[in-house]
C-alpha cells in the first residue's frame, strides 16, 4: 500500500486537513470510506466527517455507493469528482506555445498551440498566451469559477520570486519578460510559474498516484537538455528555482561524432543529442528529410514552427517505416542520454529514470531501449540495487501537462504552508 500524508487534529490547520483527505480520495480510483480516510491520514473520525463534509459541499468529492464491511451498516464510498474543478498549463517552446485544461484527476480535456510570439513587445506575449488561455476554457464548456489557476512550464533560467522569464537561450528577445503578473492580472487567474524540466517532473509525479515513485530523475529531451529530479516525493527546484541544467555533463559521443578512430569521442550531452545537429547526422547518413537543420533560428519570423521540427517529424516517420539508418542514429541518442542519466543515478543513489519530453515521443520506440541498456549496463553504475527506466506517457504536451498539476498539486496535495488554491 502506498505511504499517505499523516495529518493533525488541530482546527487552526483545516485546509492542511482538507488537502490530506483529498489526496487520499485521488490517490484512491476505487474510492475509500470515512473509516478507511481516518485509518490512512491518521486524523480522527470527527475531523474526517467535517473535512468530507466540507469537500462534499464544495463539490470536489461525492458519495458514491456503499460496501459492506463485517458487520454494522454498510460503509459509504467517497470518490473524486473530477469536473469540479480545473487546471490550465502552458508551455513556452522556442517553436510553440501548448496549452491544455486539465480536470480534477489529471485528464487532458481540452487542448491547443499558438505560434510563439517574440518577446520584443511583452505586452503582445501576454495578449497572445492570455487570449488563448480564455479560448481554451471557453472551447472547453467549462465553468470559469472552477479553474483553480494557471501554470506556465518556461525554459529557463526564470525568477520564480518575481514570476519573470530572465533569458532563455533558445528564446532570443525573451528577456525579463514579467510573464507571471501579467498573465494573471489578464486572466483573473493566480499563476505559477516554473521551469520545464521540474513541471515535468511534477506532472509525472502528481498523475503517478498511488505508484508515485519516491525518488526520480525525468530526462527532458526537447530544444535543449535537462533533467527534473524528485528526492522523498519533493521537487528540487535549488536555490533559484532553476535546478536542471544537466547538458553539460560530459559523455562519450563517438557514434554521434561519426570518429570510430576515437578522436573528439568526449563532449557535453546537450550538444551531442541537440535535435538541429542530429537532423543534420541524419541527412548526412541517407535519411530523407526536407526540413533544415540550421541552428541560427528555432523560430521564423512569422512565428511559425520551423524546419527542424518538421525533419524532426520525417525522422520519426523514418523509425516508423523501419528505415535502420534513422533508427540506428535514434539508438544512439538514446544510449548517450543514457550514459548522461548514469552521472544522475550514481549522484542521487535514485531507483527510476523516467524519459520524456517533446523530442522525445517521436524517437522513443528507438531510443528507450538504448537507453535502458546504457544505464542498467554501464560499468560506470555504482548502485546495486536495480533502476527502472520507462518512458513518461504523458507524450508531447508533457511540459504543459506538468504546468497544469503544478496547481493541481498546490490544490491537492498536503503541505503544512498551503491552502487550496483561491481567485
């Protein structure tokens, strides 16, 4: 059985107490009865029926059948009602901006992109992101009274205390754009703010429920690199918030650096596996791409997703159609972001790997394998016990999905400084 949050019978912490049984419920698709909430939080049937009470009321849990237990009169099953309540998460990529609404449990029920607009004109971001935001939720059918808030999942670095995008390298004009007031001075909405790389890793561990791993690294493979960790069910977000950064981790990237000879076979795993350079490895090795691979510009002018993504696309469909050169080259990308994992796992002495991101998806059924085998194989591993590595199936939006639990989680998960979420 998985481990829950204890709580307290202190009424001066009621909205703790509220969090604690409602992640219980979530964390519970089967539903669980007052009794069972009482045995698992650890809180007294007293304050268990008032919290209940409460959710009930506000909507965010029903009753929903009886079982009978022993003997006396059958217990009452509580469940989560997940359109009671919403999230939006955002994502900003050098390419495109993705937007999805998530309900109370995690499920994606709505979703859309916009061309990322340059940040010359902050003003026009926020118009940009803010109008799509009340699109979606309007497109939706939802109430606006249900949406908790939104998250924004940024490249980094950011200044999560002033809610600012400082200067993300792959995002030329993007600098100290206030992004976070201004949205939610737009919308109506409380907004949090948070680097890509840890949303996925929030995402990942908030939609896990029950088999949430305790300790993880997410490997984030989109226009750049990074890794998002959580150590005993908590984020690291250091200092800054912008904990992360893991493209500078020296690998062998011989079969990348086509140098068999060995020559240059050292690098950093940020440039080795950049989605423009291995374009370009993969026209050079035969495989049939229109797209470019000119690293100049993620973004055209106009906005528009540009040619690597596109040959990125062909590169997929490539894996896809069996062609071995594309598949081959996937492999290899895999097994250096693999070798790059192994620094994290013997770092942190974690147990899971789990691999993702918008670059990802699309090499996955190539590069997931490979990177198993470089991880649990490498001579370099210095914990015994076994690591898992998976594939996040959160897929593309993975960014966006984890922006949205961003405030799901501030919602519904136990933390003695946090209240719900209120407009």
């Amino acid at each position: 059985m998985a481990e829950h949050r204890r709580g307290a019978n202190l009424p001066s912490i009621g909205g703790f107490n509220r969090t604690v049984v409602l992640d219980a419920v979530r964390r519970s698709p089967d539903g669980l009865s007052r009794v069972e909430l009482a045995s698992r939080t650890g809180l007294s049937a007293q304050t268990v029926s008032n919290v209940t009470r409460f959710l009930i009321e506000a909507g965010m849990i029903v009753e929903s059948g009886t079982v009978v237990a022993g003997r006396g009169k059958p217990r009452t099953i509580l469940r989560l009602e997940p359109g009671s309540r919403y999230a939006v998460g955002v994502h900003v990529d050098p390419a495109v901006v993705t937007y999805v609404l998530l309900d109370l449990a995690g499920t994606v029920v709505a979703s859309s992109t916009t061309s990322t607009p340059t940040a010359d004109d902050p003003s026009e971001v926020v118009r940009t992101i803010g109008s799509a935001v009340d699109g979606l939720i309007a497109d939706a059918g939802v109430d606006v009274d249900g949406v908790l808030g939104v998250g924004i999942a940024s490249p980094g670095p950011i200044d999560v205390d002033a809610g600012i995008v400082v200067d993300p390298p792959f995002l030329p004009r993007w600098r100290d754009v206030p992004l976070r007031d201004a949205l939610a001075e737009a919308t109506g909405y409380p907004v949090l703010l948070e680097k890509d790389v840890t949303a996925a890793a929030v995402g990942e561990m908030f939609l896990a429920g029950e088999s949430s791993a305790r300790n993880f690294a997410f490997v984030y493979f989109g226009t750049g690199f990074g890794v998002g960790l959580v150590v005993d069910h908590e984020p690291v977000r250091g200092v800054g918030s912008n904990a992360g950064d893991a493209g500078h981790i020296m690998v062998d990237q011989r079969s990348l650096a086509g140098t068999p000879d060995g020559s240059g076979s050292r690098g950093e795993v940020g440039a080795a596996v950049a989605p423009d350079r291995l374009v370009r490895i993969a026209r050079d090795r035969g495989v049939a791409l229109s797209g470019g691979g000119d690293p100049a510009g993620v973004v055209s002018s106009d906005g528009a997703v540009d040619a690597v993504n596109r040959a990125w696309d062909e590169l997929a469909e490539a894996i896809v159609a069996g062609d071995e050169a594309a598949i081959t080259l996937a492999a290899e990308a895999g097994t250096v972001m693999g070798d790059a994992a192994v620094v994290i796992v013997n770092l942190l002495d974690i147990d899971r790997v789990v691999f993702g991101g918008p670059f990802w998806s699309r090499i996955a059924s190539a590069a997931l394998p490979a990177a198993r085998a470089a991880i649990v194989g490498s001579p370099l591993l210095v914990p015994k016990h076994a690591v898992d590595v998976v594939e996040s199936d959160r897929g593309a939006d993975v960014a966006a999905v984890g922006a949205a639990c961003l405030v799901l989680d501030a919602a519904l998960s136990p933390r003695a400084s946090g209240l719900l979420i209120r407009r």
